[in-house]
C-alpha cells in the first residue's frame, strides 16, 4: 500500500526501534508485526495531515461549498470559504463535520442535506446565528426526512427533538460557547487570553469548551480541525489521554506491553511526549496512529472515519 510512502514507513520503524532500544522499551512492537503496523498508521495519519494541505493548495470552486450540488465536498466547502475570506461559514461548517461526523457508508449525506435544507436552500452561519430557533423549528419538522447517519465516534447522537442530545440542543451550547461576534472575535480573544503559543491556545479552548455531547474526542476533532483549516493559529500540545479510550489503550500497549495497563494519563503523556521528540509527528498525528493502531496491533486497516 502507497508505494511512495515505504521510505517513510521505514524511516519511522527505524525511529520507533532505536527509540525502543536507546531511551524507553517499547514493549508493543516487539512482534515485527506489530512494528509493521504501526509504522503504517503512522504513515496513513501523517497522509491525513497531507490531504488537508494539499486540499488547501489550489483555488477551490464554489461548487464544492454548495451543499446542493453534487460536486459539494465538506473539507474542500471549508478550504473554499477560508480562501475568500469568509472565516465564519468556514468554522460553521467545521462544527457541523464535527457534531455530524462522517460514516464510511453514507459519508457526508447527513451534512449535504442538513446544511442544503434538503435542496430548498443553505443554512448557512449568518442565518442561523440571526435565528437559530428558525433552524431548531426546520429540523423538528423535517429530520425524519434527512438521510445518512452520525458517523461512528458520534453514533450517539440524535436528529430526535425530543432527544436529550437533540440537535437543537447541541446547537444553543455552541451558539453560547462562540458568543454573539462570531468565531473570528471569539478565536481572536482566545489568542490574547492565551498568548502566542498554538499548543497553549488549543489547551485553552479544549479545556473551555461547554458544547452538550462534545466530549474530549469531539473537541479533540474540531479544534484540530480548526487548526488545520488556519481558521485559528492552533495545534494539539497534547494527546489529551484523560478521558481517552482508544488513544490512551494505544499508548498503554505501546509502552507496556497492555492496553489495560493502569498508566496514568499524565506518564503516559510524558512518554509520547518523549516518542514525539525522535518522531516529530506532533500529537495530532500520534494521539491517531495510536487510537488506530490498537484496533488492530498486527494487522494493518485503513481507517477512513
């Protein structure tokens, strides 16, 4: 699989075993397998990272940010808005990719018809911030006719109204959260209440999100996303093992050998810390390899959610 990215495969194997035998055992990739397979998550997350700077490399169409249209696509939708300035719809729509998430069946489905009022126009930022309870009403009344599902970190989640994590709902804490100016203001005071440093802003707007149903992955997951788009000058510091599951078990197996290992959240920050330093992937990258890798530990899956 992608033959072009076998020198680096191999690159971080050499790392991950010089790592191992020089500065902290890893116990996880003793099994050459093992190695094999994360060395390739590595590779398929850091590929990730590529595909969101190469969708941001050329000039995207409008077409690709209509939700009506056939060629609408998510990521590139929010690549084209931030290329015209438009940093509030860019946002906006980095939310709805987050709470909606993408399942591997129906992809973005769910999106294109909640964000194109199902082919009778746009809820876009500026509508729904003026009158969020308008687009409350919209989805009460048609949400058994939007199709697709929640992709499967947010399988929990609900179209239902009467729902305890009703759409409606989730949107109000969000509107709460950003504030009546908007994200650019809101992403801009967070900047100067934190200072200069993108992993310490990150912290600061994880550590004071108040969005229903937005646990530490969903939060992990837009605020990246944000980064990544530009939208704020932002990147994860940190894994953000406490409340974690599938990273903080990646990391476990990794260091000892046993994804249910009692590691605390901050030694096992301390070690992909350390990992990091002779990796250079950023946390982002690892805090992905690892929740991947431990899905499956000797047998490599591309995984697309």
């Amino acid at each position: 699989m992608w033959p072009t990215r076998q020198t680096q495969k191999r690159d971080i194997a050499s790392k991950l075993l010089d790592f191992s035998a020089n500065h902290r055992q890893l116990p996880g990739i003793a099994n050459p397998l093992a190695l094999d397979t994360l060395s390739m998550q590595f590779v398929a997350s850091l590929r990730r990272e590529d595909y969101y700077r190469l969708v941001q490399r050329t000039a995207i169409g409008p077409r690709r940010a209509d939700p009506n249209n056939d060629a609408f696509d998510a990521e590139r939708a929010v690549a084209h808005h931030v290329q015209n300035g438009n940093l509030e719809e860019a946002a906006w729509l980095v939310f709805l990719m987050t709470h909606l998430a993408r399942p591997a069946d129906s992809g973005w489905l769910r999106l294109r018809q909640i964000y194109g009022r199902l082919g009778q126009g746009i809820w876009t930022w500026d509508v729904v911030a003026a009158d969020p309870q308008a687009f409350a009403d919209w989805l009460a009344a048609n949400w058994q006719s939007v199709g697709g599902k929640f992709g499967n970190h947010r399988k929990y989640e609900s179209l239902d109204p009467a729902s305890n994590r009703a759409f409606g709902k989730v949107l109000a804490t969000y509107l709460d959260w950003i504030g009546a100016e908007g994200h650019t203001a809101f992403f801009a005071r967070a900047v100067r209440e934190a200072g200069n440093d993108p992993g310490t802003i990150f912290d600061h707007l994880y550590q004071g999100m108040t969005v229903l149903s937005f646990g530490r992955l969903a939060k992990f997951d837009y605020l990246a996303l944000i980064g990544r788009y530009g939208i704020a000058p932002i990147h994860a510091g940190q894994a953000y093992f406490r409340g974690a599951t599938g990273p903080a078990r990646g990391a476990k197996l990794l260091f000892d050998g046993n994804a249910d290992s009692r590691a605390e959240p901050d030694t096992l920050q301390d070690r992909v810390g350390e990992l990091d330093g002779v990796l250079d992937v950023g946390m982002q990258v690892m805090e992905d390899a690892l929740c991947n890798w431990q899905k499956s530990p000797t047998t490599f899956i591309h995984f697309k959610g």
